[in-house]
C-alpha cells in the first residue's frame, strides 16, 4: 500500500500563491515501481478534476488545459513529496486538493492520468479557499 498525505492548503485572497505537498510512502513490503503522482481536486457538487501529475520514473509532467500556465508541479529530491505550486488563484479554484499514486509508466500516465478511476490509492485532501 501507499499512503500520501497532502498539506499547505487554506484560506487564501484572488491573486495569491499557493504550493500544495503530497508526501508519500510506501508500506513495508511493498515496493514502488514505474508510478506517477498526481493533482486533483473536487469543489461541491463537481465531479473530481484531474489538475496535474508527474511521473517518477523520468519525471514527465502533464497538465490540465485549464490549469496550464497557472499551476506547476514538481518533487523534491529525496522523491518522496510532490508540490503543486499554483498561481493566481480565484474563487473558482476553491476546492479540496488531493493527491493520488498511479502504477504505471509515463507512456500510460500520458493517456490516463486525468482519470481518477485509473488511481489505486489516495490522500485525505487538503482544502483550498479562496476569498477576499
């Protein structure tokens, strides 16, 4: 199993930054292979979006068109936390932020990594406001 637990949200003003963390670890026992991490979030009454992900093994990223340009993923260097750095916020990224492993390559992290389904395990989430 994975556990991952995110932090850095809260109550933020339109036009603030904001970097998210998702550290993650493996149980004992299980090993971690080609997988990738990755952003969502999920505001009442809307379905889960599929926000960002990096793939650990050669450390591709991909973005949703909507947050592209706004939001930047990264990890640090014990590849153990990703971050989600994300830019002019608005009311409408108001949302909880979770984070979630996908086993598999970035070649199939390219295709299905917006689909939550296609995660197996996730965080508790972290939640973004964003209000003056």
């Amino acid at each position: 199993q994975v556990q991952l637990v995110e932090s850095g949200g809260g109550l933020v003003q339109p036009g603030s930054s904001l970097t998210l963390s998702c550290e993650f670890s493996a149980a004992s026992g299980f090993t971690l292979g080609a997988f990738t991490i990755g952003w969502f979030r999920q505001a009442p009454g809307k379905e889960r979006e599929g926000l960002s992900c990096l793939s650990m093994d050669n450390g591709a990223t991909f973005y949703a068109d909507s947050v592209k340009g706004r939001f930047t993923i990264s990890k640090d260097s014990a590849d153990n936390t990703v971050y989600l750095r994300m830019d002019r916020l608005t009311s409408e990224d108001t949302a909880v932020y979770l984070c979630a492993y996908f086993e598999g390559s970035s070649d199939q992290a390219q295709i299905l990594w917006s689909r939550p389904y296609e995660y197996d395990y996730w965080g508790q989430g972290t939640q973004v406001t964003v209000s003056s």
